[in-house]
C-alpha cells in the first residue's frame, strides 16, 4: 500500500510544481513570442521608413541639383538663343550644355527648348524634339505629343514619367524646369532613366518581398520595384493612407502594412507595402532562437521542479523509510494516505517510547550499580564517568567532597535481608548529604559513597555514620561493622576512600573491638612513635588484596617518602623496610600467589630505599595482574554457570533476570551488572540473540510455521517478535525463510 501511495504522493507534488512553474513559463513564453513579432514588424517598418527618408532626401537633392543646373543655364549667356544661330558659338554652347550633363551623374539626357522655336538643344546637337526623343530614348510618339503640349503650357518645374518602346518596357523620368523668370521663355528638361532611382532603392524592403513606389503629385507612378512587386501598383494606389506613417490594409484577404512618406519638396509620395505574413517568416530564425532558449529554460525549470519535488519529498521520504524500518508492519499495513499513516505510525511509536522510557526506569538502578561499581574501583577515567552521566541514573553530587563507608553483610543471615538493607540504603540522604549505596558481593559487604558539602569536615562525617547507624537500626537490622574512608575531593578519588573504608573494615573484624572504624584513627590506636604510619600500611595492604595497582604504588610512595624523612638509625631503617617486604610477601602468601625464590632474594638484597621501592613496584604489577586473572578466572566460572543456565531455559516464557538471580542467590543489581561485565550485553540482549538463532535454525532445518517457532523459543506476542526480527535483520521472518529457498510454501503461516 506505501509503494503504491508514496509514488501518487510524490506525482502529485511534481505536478504541482509543474504547474506552478508552466503557468507564468507559458504566459511569459507567448507574451515574449508576440512582442518579439512586435518587436521585429515595427523594427522592420522603422527600417523601411529610415530607408524611405534617406531615398527621399536624395532625390529631393538631386532635383534642387537639378534646378540649380537649370537656373546656372537659364543665366548663361553662352546658351542664349543668339548663340545657336551662330556657326562657332553653337558648338561651344553644345559643348557648354555637355559639360552641365556630365557634372551630375543622375542626368542621362539634358535639353534647352526655348518658345517659338522649333529645334531642341542639347549635347547631342541642335535637330527637333520629335528626333531627339524618338531616336536617342526611344519615346513613344504619344507622349511627344503629350510632352510637346506640356512644354508649350509650363509656368512651373513637373516632373512626368515617361513611357518608352524598349523591348524591357522601360520609361524615363522628365524634369522640366521653366526658364526665364516669372515670364518663362524655355525649358530645360532633364531625362532620368527609371533604373537611377531603382539603384537608390532597390535595398529599401532588403530580403522583403513587397512593393515600393514612388507617385508624383498627380498620382502618377515615377519609380518602383518591379522585380518584387506581389501585386498591382493601380491596387496599392487605392489603399494608400492619407497621413504619413504606418498602416495596415487588407489586399485581396491578405494584411499588409504600408509605410508612408511625402516629400514637400517635390510633392512625392514614397509608399511601401509589404504583406504581414513575411514578419512572421523572417521570425523563423528569432523563433528558432527564441524556442530554443525557451526550451533549456524549460529543461532547466523542468529539471529544478524535479529537484525541488525531490527536495521537498525527501523528508517525507525519509520519515516514511525511517518509520517503516523502525516503525514495523503499522505503516505498511495502513489504508490512510501518507499523513495519516506517518500520524499513525509516529502515535505508536511515542507508545512504544513510552513503554521502552518505562523500561529504561525499570533497567536505570543496572546501570546506575555499575557506574557506582567504576567509582569505587577507579575506573573514572578509563570508562569516561562525569557528573552528568550519573546525573542521567539519578545520582546527584551536588559537591566535590566524598568519603566511602564500607557496611559487613556478615551478621545478616539470609540474602534477603541483606537486599532489604540494601534497598534502604540505595539512595538515602543525610541532611542533605546525599548517599548511594551499592552491593559487593565478592567482599560479603555493601559500600556507601556518601557526598559531603563543601563546607563539611570530618565531625559531619562521624555524625553521618552515626545517623547511618540508626536508621539501620530503626529498621531491625543488627548494628552493622563499617569502616569508613577518609574525605576525598573529586569523583576519581572516590576508591582511595573505599580502600581506606575496606581496610578499616576488615580491622575492626580481626581487632573485634568496634562496629564503627575510622580509617586515619587506626594510627591513633598505636603506640608505636617511630615507624611509617600504620594507616598507609592497611591502606597498601588493601589495595594489594583488591589488584590496584595505582592505589598500591602511590600507598607505597607514600610509606617510602616517610622512611626517608624518618631522624633514626640505620638499624631501625632496616627494620622498617624489612617490615615493608614482610607484608609483601605475607599478602603474596596469603593470596596464594605464585612467586619465585629468586624474586624474594633479590627483594632481600636491596641496596637503598629507592632501590626497594623500584622491586616492590615490580611486584606490585605482577601480584595486581595476578589477582585480576583470578578475577576474571571466577568470573568466568561464575559466567559459564550463569550462561549455561540461561542456554538451558532461555525458551521458558517467564524467563526472568529475578528468577536467575533466584537460582544462584545473588542480588538483582548484581546479576545484571555481571552478565553486562561478561558479555557486553544485557540480559534482555543475551536472551534475544539466543532466541533469534534458535529461531532461524527452525526456520532453515523445519517445516514448522513461523507461529509455532516464535511460541517454542519463548515468545507469546508473534507481532512483537516480527517487528523485532525485521528491524535486527531487515527482513521479516517469511521473507528471510524465502531467501533461504526452503518450504515457500510454508512462508506465510
């Protein structure tokens, strides 16, 4: 069911965000596209009407030009009629009208007509209107005629298209320009072939098709393109706007934009018309440009929605993995869409928190002994004990001064008294002192580590025992033995105190003379005034006993710094460094330690005090790591009792760490701390993994359903025990028993 809804989920995500980026990617995409058509329809009419308005400046050039011509000849007293009526002055007038046809290079032909005469003049010669025209520019003899009465009748500067017999169809343009004044009395005409104003604006449309022309004042046509003309001129006449500018017209269904331009002057008219369509045409390459910028941006929008998506689902993703691989089958089974099913599942889980929170309290006082257990041995530094990893058991020190009372278990009779003791004294406080105790079995006692304020000496501390004493007392036990170690600051000074406490102990049973001994007034109790303090030698003795070696070798720093500071004889020196090795070996020989004659003799031989104290360290690591191999040698035993019994019946359904303890009577605390010690595991821990491989041996070597298995390694719950197998081995029990290829017919039971 998840595998079918995360997908939709995440496809409904993708889909959003692909809506909300195509939306304005589309709106922006078509609105860029037409204003880039815009864009390029009005930056092409622009170019056009730029172009217009240079050919029209030109030409409006050329003709002033022009009339400036015809104005210098009217002026020119070479070319008066009396000149052409003589030999020699007529050839230097023709020359004369030659040389003015020569300084423009927009002239093709150029005539001096003047009235009532019947010869026309020109740089061809003097003969008559009808043979120039016909001869020279091949002018249909219609419009000489025409031309002829127009001459006659000029009282101003016209210009006239031209039609012409040519086999190309072409006609001429005439400029006729009156001459003399107000009253003219001549013309000057100038001939234009229509191909000089073509050359001016055969560019205007540039890779456009369409029309250009060019109209004079009575709407004749004067210039065009006929070689990119789409339709008629007569056609394009009628739609051409009244005002200068841009337009659009429809010709024969077709758009066209016409540009318009008027001349003031020569009172031209410069039109263009284009049809629309080509706008879009030339718009297939800025298209092609444009859809293909537009598209990477769509990859890349594409591709950032889809990362997005990604990003955006990946919590999803990852709180749905996470809750399906610790939250069991309740995700997977759910018919809820995916919120629903997390919500679910996050509910049990907090259940399930909540049942393991309530574990943790239940498994807290476990780990609570053994960090007691590390503070009285030492271990502080090794196994990083701090304030707020005992803060995390509910063990508080609110300051930095400490002191062990070590309490004998040996006048309790049963060990339920003996838990009953200790269960009063686990957490007890003495005026604000707060105190914690914890069992030692291997000792037969229970040790108290006691936290002084600050402020506090040793007469709180007496006071403290004193109190301890009576509510043991209050509560029916029997006044104990307890020896009690001196005041210590800081938490890994603790086991001085406790070595201390247990040679106190121990000296107040062999002494039987009080149940309370304090560690620093043994000394005190003898009368001995030169030797090396008495209560160094018990504390050296002790730590001896209990393998430690730092204690043992700082104890003996201590004793030899005293013998060197001792104002005696050498005798006496002699003695007490004998006294020193005497209680070396008799510890050695106590504790059955194996020792060589050769170790004692060199021993005996020593030659100083440092001397002694370098060969006594030697052995001080030799007994210490014998004593902790003897440790672990009973531990061991110990371990494999405990652990064959656990193999034994670890398929018994109320198979409990307190019936264990039961069996081999031993407390609770000290059974969990010691399987942990061991095994580096819990209890719970040990039992699962047997259980588990049990459970998978059946799985391979059976044919019995996976219901009858769970029930016959020790489970009642089969859900729970799924849930458990599959997060331990990451599959469920069918599907493991499927990838080992056997029964899978027996799979699903």
């Amino acid at each position: 069911m998840l595998k079918k809804r995360r997908p939709f989920l995440f496809q409904k995500y993708l889909l959003s965000y692909l809506i909300i980026f195509l939306i304005p990617f589309s709106t922006i995409s078509i609105v860029f596209y037409q204003m880039s058509v815009n864009s390029i329809r009005t930056e092409i009419n622009q170019s056009n009407i730029g172009k217009i308005e240079q050919v029209r400046d030109i030409l409006n050039a050329r003709v002033t030009e022009l009339g400036r011509i015809a104005t210098r000849i009217s002026n020119d007293q070479r070319l008066t009629p009396y000149m052409f009526t003589q030999p020699y002055e007529s050839k230097e007038a023709i020359k004369e009208l030659t040389t003015y046809q020569v300084n423009s290079s927009m002239i093709d032909g150029l005539f001096l007509y003047y009235f009532g005469y019947e010869n026309v003049h020109s740089s061809n010669g003097i003969g008559s209107f009808d043979i120039y025209t016909s001869n020279k520019f091949k002018i249909a003899h219609s419009e000489v005629d025409r031309l002829k009465n127009e001459i006659e009748s000029i009282t101003q500067p016209i210009i006239r298209p031209v039609k012409t017999t040519t086999s190309d169809d072409k006609q001429l343009i005439l400029y006729m320009y009156p001459i003399g004044g107000t009253s003219p009395n001549g013309v000057v005409g100038f001939l234009v072939k229509e191909e000089r104003i073509n050359a001016l604006t055969k560019n205007i449309l540039g890779n456009f098709e369409g029309n250009f022309l060019i109209y004079n004042q009575e709407n004749e046509l004067i210039a065009s393109n006929e070689s990119a003309r789409t339709v008629a001129s007569e056609d394009i006449l009628s739609k051409i706007p009244a005002n200068e500018g841009i337009k659009e017209q429809r010709i024969f269904g077709e758009n066209y934009s016409f540009v318009t331009i008027h001349s003031d002057v020569m009172d031209w008219t410069f039109v263009t018309a284009m049809p629309t369509k080509q706008f879009y045409t030339e718009l297939d390459t800025l298209r092609n440009t444009i859809f293909t910028i537009l598209f990477f941006i769509a990859c890349i929008g594409i591709i950032a929605t889809i990362i997005m998506t990604f990003i955006q689902y990946r919590p999803i993703q990852n709180i749905t993995q996470f809750l399906k691989i610790h939250g069991g089958n309740l995700l997977e089974n759910s018919r809820q869409d995916v919120f629903t099913a997390i919500q679910e599942t996050i509910t049990s889980l907090h259940d399930n928190s909540e049942k393991l929170h309530h574990k943790a309290k239940v498994h807290q006082p476990y780990v609570r002994d053994q960090l007691l257990l590390n503070l009285l041995k030492g271990d502080v530094n090794r196994n990083k004990i701090t304030v707020e990893t005992l803060n995390d058991v509910k063990v508080t020190f609110p300051s930095n001064k400490f002191f062990v009372a070590v309490i004998s278990c040996n006048q309790l009779d049963s060990i339920k008294k003996k838990d009953k003791m200790l269960t009063l004294l686990r957490d007890v406080s003495f005026s604000e002192n707060m105190a914690y105790g914890i069992d030692l079995i291997e000792d037969n006692t229970m040790g108290l580590i006691i936290n002084l304020q600050a402020e506090m000496e040793g007469k709180e501390r007496e006071q403290i025992i004193v109190s301890l004493i009576e509510l043991v007392g209050d509560h029916g036990f029997p006044t104990p033995i307890i020896g009690v170690g001196g005041i210590y600051e800081g938490i890994d000074k603790i086991n001085r105190s406790y070595i201390e406490a247990l040679a106190s102990a121990e000296h107040s049973i062999i002494s039987n003379k009080s149940t309370t001994v304090y560690f620093e007034k043994i000394t005190k109790e003898s009368n001995i005034d030169v030797w090396f303090p008495f209560e160094e030698q018990m504390k050296f003795i002790q730590s001896l006993k209990l393998g430690d070696q730092v204690v043992a070798k700082e104890t003996l720093k201590n004793i030899t710094n005293n013998l060197r500071e001792q104002d005696t004889s050498i005798h006496m020196l002699r003695c007490m460094c004998f006294d020193i090795m005497n209680t070396v070996i008799k510890n050695i020989l106590e504790l059955r330690l194996n020792h060589s004659v050769g170790d004692m003799e060199a021993l005996v031989e020593f030659q100083s005090i440092d001397d002694l104290e370098k060969k006594i360290n030697v052995l001080i690591v030799n007994i210490c790591e014998e004593i902790e191999k003897r440790k672990k040698s009973h531990n061991n035993l110990m371990r494999d009792n405990i652990l064959d019994y656990i193999q034994n019946h670890y398929k018994l359904h109320d198979l409990s760490l307190e019936h264990v303890a039961e069996a081999f009577q031993i407390s609770v605390s000290y059974l969990s701390r010691f399987i942990k010690e061991q095994t580096g595991s819990t209890f719970t821990q040990f039992v699962w993994r047997l259980r588990n491989e049990e459970f998978k041996n059946q799985l391979r070597e059976t044919n019995h359903a996976i219901k009858d298995i769970v029930t016959d390694i020790g489970y009642v719950d089969v859900a729970n025990f799924t849930r458990k197998f599959k997060k331990e081995e990451g599959l469920t029990p069918g599907q493991y028993r499927r990838r080992l290829g056997q029964n899978p017919s027996q799979n699903e039971k």
